[in-house]
C-alpha cells in the first residue's frame, strides 16, 4: 500500500511540474527573446539563451519608444476605474442580495446581460457619446468607457460572495443596536474583504488588458495605453520583438505584484464561526 500511495504521488508531481513548465514555458521565452540582438532573434535556430546578451530592446523601448508614458496612462485609467467600479458595486451588489424589493431579480439579471453584451457592438454608440461630450483622444474618454465593462462584472461578482454571508450575522448585529449602513460597512463589507479583493483586481486587469476601446477612442500618442504602445511596435510586416517581448514583461509586472500583495486576502472560510 506504501509502494502504491509513493508512485501516486511521483505521477502526481511529475504531472504538475510539467504542466508548471508548459505555463511557465512563454514567460521564459519573453524573458529570453527581449535579451537578444534583433539577428539573433531571426536565426532559424532558435536558442534557448540569449548569445549576445543585451539590454537594446529595453532601451528603445524606454528611449524612443516612449513606453513609460503608456504605462503611466495604463495605470491611472486602470486604478482610478477599478476603485470607482468596486465603490459602485459594493454598494449595488448589497442593496441586490440583501435587500427586497421589486425587481429585484429583474436588476440582477440585466446586469450579467451588460456584462455578456459584446464589446464590439457597444464601441460605435459609445465613441457617439464620448465625441459628443468632447472626451474623444482622452484618457478621460477611457475612464467614461470602462465603468461600462468593470461595474455589471464586479457587481454580478460581489451579489454571490455578499449572498454567502449568514443572515444571522446582520440580525445580531442589528440586535445590538446597528443600523442598516452601520452593519453594511462594518460587518458585511470586512467579512467579504477577499471576494472585494478579488474583484478589484479582475477589474483593474480588464482595464489594463483592454485594446478595443482604447483603439477607438485614443489616437494621440501622450494618451495611449500599454496596449496601443505595444500594437506600435508592429508596423505593416515588421515586428520589433525585442521591444515587443519587453514591454510585454513589462506590462505583466503591476499584474504579479498586485497578486502577490492581495494573496493573503483571497482565502475563502472568513465567516465560518461568524454565528457563534
């Protein structure tokens, strides 16, 4: 029986460290490919470290490319969409699954339809609106836009985690004398600290990973996100790859390091023994 558990667990790893080396596999290659000389990037054989190694694609990318800019734009428009979206979900997600009224279902409903309504149908009357209020080239356009893709996801999100906590926990504290607002941001929202944890960072992810949008409404290059910074780099047939592979190391880092600080929250059972 010992034998058996021991070789059910060698499989186990050796399935997961492959499959870690198949998810880890394009990273490395970023890494790679953004270290090498723009010739040796073409060679028809591929080498699995750089020869030459060099820092000439991060240099013109920073240089001539003006790529801090873009990230600079990238995180304004993502943090400031992302915090208003998860202020406005907050608040509508709990009127949503706590509260009763008419409707409700209804609400709830059309909200996960505005989520699932695809981008390219809503980018020309969008455009419309912001050219009509003089937002159109602007990063302020974006930040109009996107509240239309971050709030219906992180509210239709927040409603299931906020229908998760015990009812019995707002009775007590009602009990106890706490108002309904009192009993929203002092017990519900700290017990749902993981889910609006979550949240926030899938919404600023949407934000920081849009193209379609940013493509319409931006044209000038002051105003470009770090999406339409690296669609710059491909011009006709030609492809900057070491650039290219650069920024998009680049681009991924805010992303990690927001995981990594937020991992700590993303644990589920925070309400288990709430009742008692």
């Amino acid at each position: 029986m010992e034998n058996k558990s021991i070789g059910k667990q060698i499989v186990v790893y050796v399935t997961l460290a492959v499959l870690l080396i198949c998810a880890l596999f394009p990273l490395y290659w970023m890494v790679n490919t953004s270290f090498k000389s723009q010739g040796e990037i073409y060679n028809m054989t591929p080498s699995f470290w750089p020869k030459n190694f060099t820092w000439s694609a991060y240099v013109k990318l920073i240089m001539e490319k003006g790529f801090l800019t873009n990230i600079k734009n990238s995180l304004l428009v993502s943090l400031i969409v992302a915090f208003l979206s998860i202020v406005v979900s907050m608040l509508a997600a709990y009127a949503i699954s706590k509260l009763r009224f008419r409707g409700r279902t209804m609400i709830s409903k059309g909200i996960l339809y505005a989520y699932l309504m695809p981008r390219a149908v809503l980018f020309i009357p969008l455009y419309m609106l912001v050219s009509t209020i003089g937002l159109n080239d602007s990063i302020f356009g974006l930040m109009l836009i996107y509240p239309t893709i971050t709030i219906p996801y992180a509210t239709w999100m927040l409603i299931s985690y906020f229908k998760s906590i015990p009812v019995e926990i707002e009775e007590a504290a009602m009990i106890d004398g706490c108002t309904r607002a009192r009993t929203m941001l002092s017990i519900i929202f700290p017990l749902s600290a993981p889910g609006i944890a979550a949240t926030f960072i899938f919404a600023f992810t949407l934000c920081w990973s849009e193209y379609l949008y940013a493509l319409v409404v931006v044209t000038k290059s002051v105003d470009k996100t770090i999406t339409l910074g690296l669609s710059d780099m491909i011009v006709g047939d030609v492809f900057a790859w070491g650039p290219l592979m650069g920024g998009s190391i680049i681009a991924s880092i805010p992303v990690i390091i927001m995981y990594l600080f937020t991992s700590k929250y993303m644990v589920s059972g925070m309400t288990v023994g709430g009742v008692k």
